[in-house]
C-alpha cells in the first residue's frame, strides 16, 4: 500500500513555496503568527544556505550571489517582500527562484578583472 499525502505544491510551481506564499509568510512580523514568520526566516535562511554551498562544492561554478557576511535574514525578508509589491508576477514564480534572483540584484558578484 502506498499512502500519499496532498501536494503542497501549488498547480504550476516548480517548487514547495511559491513566491506568494513566501510574501504571505514574510508580511507578518508584528501580528500574534508567529509560526509564519519563523518560516519565511528559516525558509530565507536556508534558501541563502543551498546558493552559498552549491557554489563552494563545486569550485569551478562561479557563485550567483555575494551578500556582505553581515547581512541578516531580516534584511532578506525586508528585500524579498519589497520585490514580490514591485514584481507582483514573481509571486507565480518558485520562491527558491525568487529568493535567488533578488539577492542576486541586491548582491551580484564582482566581475573577475574589475
């Protein structure tokens, strides 16, 4: 027997969270939910952690993203949310794509020889 759970997926995404799912989760710091902050910050805080490592386990791949080492998840969650009012499209798009191309534009990497 095989048991199966309904997708979390929404209909489209390439991913568990969409971008709008992401946006709601992170738009509630100062209300009694908590729990959905916590998971936008860890959601943050681990989608920075899978750019950074996929880039040092393979030293060849050039990294897509160099946030200063001072940067919080707080002031990813500030970056993110500000980009899904701005690009309400994004909202359609996998939140780990979302998470990836706004650090990248708030961070990019230097160019090597400049």
């Amino acid at each position: 027997i095989i048991a199966t759970a309904p997708s979390m997926l929404p209909s489209g995404s390439r991913g568990y969270l969409d971008g709008g799912q992401l946006e709601h989760l992170c738009m509630s710091p100062g209300s009694d939910d908590n729990g959905a902050l916590g998971l936008c910050l860890g959601y943050l805080a681990g989608s920075m952690d899978q750019l950074l490592a996929g880039a040092s386990s393979a030293p060849t791949r050039a990294l897509s993203v160099c946030p200063p080492s001072e940067v919080t998840v707080e002031q990813l969650r500030l970056l993110v949310v500000a980009h899904l009012r701005v690009h309400p499209r994004d909202r359609a798009s996998a939140a780990a794509s979302v998470v990836e191309k706004v650090v990248a534009g708030a961070y990019p990497c230097p160019l090597f020889g400049s």
